[in-house]
C-alpha cells in the first residue's frame, strides 16, 4: 500500500515509487495544442467571412482586401501546424478586423 501521495500532474506509480510520466504530459500536451488549433481555425473563418463578402460583392476597401489575404495565409500555416510539436503563426491584426 501506498502512503505517500504523488506530487505533481504526470505522475505513476512504476511499483516501487511515483514517476513523471512523460506520456500523459506529452498526450495532454497535444491535446491543449489540438484545441487551440480547432480556436484559432474558427477565430480565421469568422474574421474571413465578411471580409470574403466585401470582396465578393465588389465594396472591399484595399485594407479589407490586404486583411482577408493575411487572414487566408494565417488559416493555411494554423492548419499545417502540427500539434506534436507546435509553432503558431503570427495572427493578422485583430484590432484591424
């Protein structure tokens, strides 16, 4: 029987004592880096929508043309990031949309 409470998130018990468990860190690590991936893809379409609008129906200002082209780009890097080991690409200018 065990009376020593682990300390720490990622630890096991290997039948002697409690260990890190690198696995469970690095599964849950890519699990919070799977839904900032799922945020930031919903955060670009809904910043791509109106911007698409302007340009489709002929009323885009040339910032809102130049803004929809750097949201566009942001969506494709945030889609290829891979979650093992992330690296986010710079988002646009927020206050600008």
């Amino acid at each position: 029987m065990v009376s020593v409470a682990p300390e720490g998130h990622f630890v096991k018990w290997n039948g002697k004592k409690w260990v890190h468990d690198t696995e469970a860190e690095k599964m849950a690590q890519i699990t919070q880096a799977t839904q900032q991936k799922e945020s930031l893809l919903a955060l670009a379409a809904l910043k791509i929508a109106p911007l698409q609008d302007a340009v489709d129906l002929d009323i885009a200002t040339e910032a809102e043309a130049a803004l929809l082209l750097a949201w566009k780009k942001c969506r494709v890097l945030l889609n290829r990031v891979d979650t093992s080991k992330p690296e986010w690409p710079p988002l646009p200018d927020i206050k600008a949309s």
